[in-house]
C-alpha cells in the first residue's frame, strides 16, 4: 500500500525577506499521528519550530475556522510558539485553505487567535479593511501577557561565565521558567557573545536578554533568546518571548504599542501592542514561505 503524503512548507516569520527571520516547518495533517512521530519529523527538519495543524470541524459556539495546532523542536512539545503560529496563520491565509479574516487555534496555551491586518503604518489594533489592502497584510495574534517575578539569587548568576562579561541592571524570571536579564543597552545585547555551554548550565529553561534600543533606531527595545536545552541554540525571532518583553517595557517607557529588534543574526522585527486590561499582547508581523514540499506519513 502507498504512502500518505504529508504536506509541509517552510515560512520565514517575522520577515519580509526570504532567510531573513525565524523559520518554521508548518506540517497540515489530515489524520492524528502520535507524539514519536511528530517528534521525529521535527528532529528532522532541525528548524526552532516545527508546527502540526490539524483541522477542527466547525461548531456554534464560534464562527471562526477552527485549527488544532502544536509546536515541537528538535528535542521537545513547547506550550507556546508564536513564529510558529504567525507561520501558519501565513501558510492558512496566503494558501486559500481559509475564507476569514480571524482564524482560532486550539493549542496547550488555550485558544489563540490570527488576524489579518493591515500594514504596520496603520495603527495596531485597528480592523482589517479592504480599503487598506494596498498596504499589505500582516497577521496579528493574540496571546496572554506573561508576568516576571523576582530572581531569587541574582548574585549567583552574575558570577556565571555566561553573564560575567556583561553588566546587568535587573535579573527576573518568566512563568516558563526562563531567566529575563536586562542590559545596560540594546547595543550590549546585539554584542553579546554567547557561551551555550555555560548557558545550557544556567537554571531554568532558557534565557533572554533585552535593552532599550539606541536613539534614532526607530525601535524601543532590543532582545535575543536563548534556549540551548530544548535544541535551540539561539531563537532567531521569538514571538513567545515577547508576552514578557512587551509588558515590561510597556511600564519602563509607559507606552502600549511597541516595535521590537530580535538582534539575533538573522534579526527580526515584531510589532507589539499590550493590552492591559485584558492582559492580552497583540503580537503582529509578517512572514514569506521558502519551500513546499511532502513529507512520507
């Protein structure tokens, strides 16, 4: 009997460059297929993401086309990807898979949601018109606001190789259990040389650094991740780790609508809107596909 055929693509999110961004395999599955398996097409393609999208029939209780959607890198299921979602919302909408403007995903994280938008000149926030198509399209998502809590030993950490080069002026954690260290400057944070070892050896998951963007930029802050442990050296664009970025610099510079620099080598731009009453981030970039192809279920 003939092999299924599993249809993938790879989308570069948060880019409007092919190579540029964050990569993401985006993987449309007709039938479940179990965790080995999809841990094993994830450690194949040895992206940061690999995303599995299945389809949800439609009930009453919404309108919007409905997907299952998880995220896996080379090594291990995360909770919440947001280059992988923004990856396939762009793979949903550019393909014609979906006739809508929002589209909801069921995920570990609860349900999220991808909107087309208009182009980031417009105010974030503001509904999709047909009027505004000449722009071009973003998609906004709407993910939860993470809170930092305190860093119970900071000392402990600033005598750790991977941190003794640099200055830091505060040391915080995420509910991820990612270590959250702000640099005197954004300039220090895309200078930082970073040690995967030692940062491997550091507690919790992984670690993000960010510092207010240089003057004349035309950014507000500046950040990287790293997050040797789940297989990724370094997260080229981090969309999740933005729900904790974009709340804090939200009360440092007291403005909601943020535009952010990944300063990774492939670098990244994200635009943020926070949502306090809600304790939402509307979280919106672009993305380009690079390759398409089928993978042997």
């Amino acid at each position: 009997m003939a092999k299924k055929l599993v249809k993938y693509c790879v989308v570069d999110a948060f880019t409007e460059s092919a190579f540029k961004g964050n990569p993401a395999a985006v993987c449309l599955l007709e039938e479940e297929k179990d965790d080995t398996w999809l841990q094993a097409v994830a450690t194949e393609f040895n992206i940061s993401q690999t995303c599995f999208l299945t389809r949800i029939a439609s009930d009453s209780v919404s309108t919007n086309p409905q997907f299952g959607l998880r995220w896996f890198t080379p090594v291990v299921e995360v909770q919440l990807c947001g280059h992988g979602t923004l990856a396939t919302s762009h793979f949903l909408f550019s393909s014609g898979l979906v006739d809508a403007d929002v589209i909801e995903f069921l995920t570990l994280s609860g349900i999220l949601t991808a909107k087309r938008v208009p182009d980031p000149k417009i105010s974030i926030g503001a509904p999709f018109e047909n009027g505004n198509e000449c722009h071009g399209v973003s998609v906004e998502l709407s993910f939860p606001a993470l809170t930092l809590s305190d860093y119970d030993s900071p000392d402990k950490l600033t005598d750790s190789p991977s941190l003794s080069s640099v200055s830091t002026l505060e040391i915080k954690k995420t509910p991820y259990d990612d270590l959250f260290i702000v640099l005197p400057s954004g300039k220090a944070v895309a200078e930082y040389q970073p040690q995967f070892d030692e940062i491997q050896k550091l507690p919790g998951r992984g670690l993000i650094i960010t510092g207010l963007a240089p003057p004349g930029s035309g950014f507000d802050f500046y950040s990287r991740f790293f997050c040797p442990k789940y297989g990724i050296n370094e997260d080229p664009v981090c969309g999740s780790a933005h729900c904790a970025l974009a709340p804090y610099w939200c009360q440092k510079l007291e403005k909601t609508e943020l535009v952010a620099y990944q300063a990774s080598p492939r670098g990244g731009t994200i635009n943020l809107y926070v949502d306090e009453e809600n304790q939402r981030i509307l979280i919106r970039g672009k993305s380009v596909t690079v390759m398409e192809g089928s993978l042997l279920a």
